[in-house]
C-alpha cells in the first residue's frame, strides 16, 4: 500500500512519526512494527496500553481503509487485551499482524496480535470494528501496491521522542481520575480529530490516576468512539466501577459533547 492524492498524513511532526511506525499492508492481512521505547512506558517501566491501542488502531486502519475503498473509515470500537507486561527501553519491537474478519457495505472488523520481539508468543490480542464513511478530499488516497507488500516507515530522520510520551502527547494530569489533552495538528488523525490512540492514552491514564500509590497498569481496555472531539480541550474522567475496574468518560469541552467511553481493567504489577 501506498499513499497518493494532495494530503500529506501524517504531517512531518506527528505522534506516529515520533512513534516510529513501520508497516506493511496486504490486501487481507497487514503487519506493523514499533519499537518499546523507554520513553513510551509507564510509571512501572512497562510500554503503555495506549501506546498498543495505537500501534493496532494504525494496522487496523490501514486495513480498513483498503477494504473500504473508494470510501473512507473511521474507528468505531476498539477492544484490547494484554496477556503478559512488555518491557519498555530493552531493545525490544513490537510486532503486530492484522487480518479483515469481515468487510461489509458499512462496517469492516480487523482482528490483530501483538508480540514482542524477538519472543513469540502472543503479548496483546485486539478486535476493532471500522465504520465506513463517505470519501472527504482531506482524506488520504490508499493505493494497493502490486505484488509483495512492501514495509514503509512514518518516521523521517528526525522522528523521536525527546521527552516522555505523555508530555509530547500534551497529556496533564487535573485531579485523580482526571486528565485532559488539546487538540493540537501533534494528535489529530486525517479527519481532523484527536487520534484514537491517544484518546485510548487519555483514557489509560485516568483510570490509573485513581490509584493514590501509582502503582496500577492497564491490562484491559475497550473503547466506544462515539463522536469525533475536534475542538477541545478533551478531558476525560474516570470513575471506579469495582476492584481495578472503571468507567471512562472522555468529554469535547469545546462542542460541549461525549467522544468516547471506555472500560478499563487494572492490575497491579
């Protein structure tokens, strides 16, 4: 797959740029690569869920947005298990393969693993569903590329994190249980709102500030994308539902209107 048209996405200072993606896409199977930079763990030294939710929501879209052509797509759901805590800062890529379970008139589901190079056995496991929306000229145009899949990388020379990844993301803490983040060109997907991932990131992090020791990791995390948040700021609030479990409202202050909800499960490490 390739890109093509007049828009350039990601821009050249962008969150998966700096994440430094790599991929692969195939017409019923895609592949991704991202390396566990220490910047991008948490507060245990572990690579964030957000960050996975990213990784997949970028294979998944790519894949999507194939199946789904002429039209575009845009995340609807998103469920993600981890199985087992990866290592941030050790050397270590992620590698993640996603494959179309279905592809119908107006939704496209994408099923994907997450491994941790180079051990095999599976990390994280994903389902997403992808609704398909009518093509916009701002939206990228996604070629299929003849023959073999070819692996591409968003990073350029220059992409890297120089600071933790919840400071470039602009993400801050407001209370226990609240965090916020602005929309700024840094975050935002190809439709001009705030991408998936890092709302994914936003709503990690408010559960786990619930937690007064800090010690709390996310290890599950479901996501319903109801609306896009475009103006901001975005905050989002958790509420604790039951051991390790809480509710995730994530509010577009500017349009005055829900944008995601999540359920998170957390566990001590």
């Amino acid at each position: 797959m390739t890109l093509a048209g007049p828009v350039v996405y990601p821009p050249q200072h962008h969150m998966l740029r700096d994440l430094r993606i790599e991929f692969e896409h195939g017409a019923h199977e895609s592949r991704a690569w991202i390396p566990a930079a220490a910047e991008a763990a948490d507060a245990r030294g572990h690579v964030r869920t957000g960050v996975l939710a990213t990784l997949v929501d970028v294979i998944g879209g790519g894949l999507a947005a194939l199946a789904a052509a002429p039209g575009w797509i845009a995340t609807a759901d998103l469920t993600l298990h981890t199985l087992v805590p990866i290592l941030a800062g050790r050397h270590t890529t992620l590698a993640a393969v996603g494959r179309v379970l279905r592809a119908g008139r107006t939704t496209v589901v994408i099923e994907c693993a997450i491994t941790s190079e180079p051990d095999p056995p599976p990390a994280a496991f994903a389902t997403m569903t992808f609704s398909i929306l009518e093509r916009r000229d701002v939206n990228p145009v996604l070629v299929a590329a003849d023959g073999d899949p070819v692996r591409q990388s968003m990073a350029t020379a220059t992409s890297r994190f120089d600071r933790p990844l919840l400071d470039a993301f602009g993400i801050r803490v407001l209370a226990p249980g609240v965090t916020e983040l602005d929309v700024s060109p840094y975050v935002v997907n190809s439709l001009g709102a705030v991408q998936g991932g890092a709302l994914a990131t936003l709503a990690e992090l408010a559960a786990e500030s619930l937690d007064p020791n800090g010690l709390a990791a996310t290890v599950d995390l479901q996501i319903g994308y109801l609306a896009l948040a475009k103006d901001g700021p975005v905050r989002a609030i958790a509420r604790a539902l039951g051991e390790g479990v809480a509710r995730v409202e994530v509010v577009d202050l500017g349009l005055d209107r829900v944008s995601t909800v999540a359920l998170t499960r957390q566990a001590v490490r």
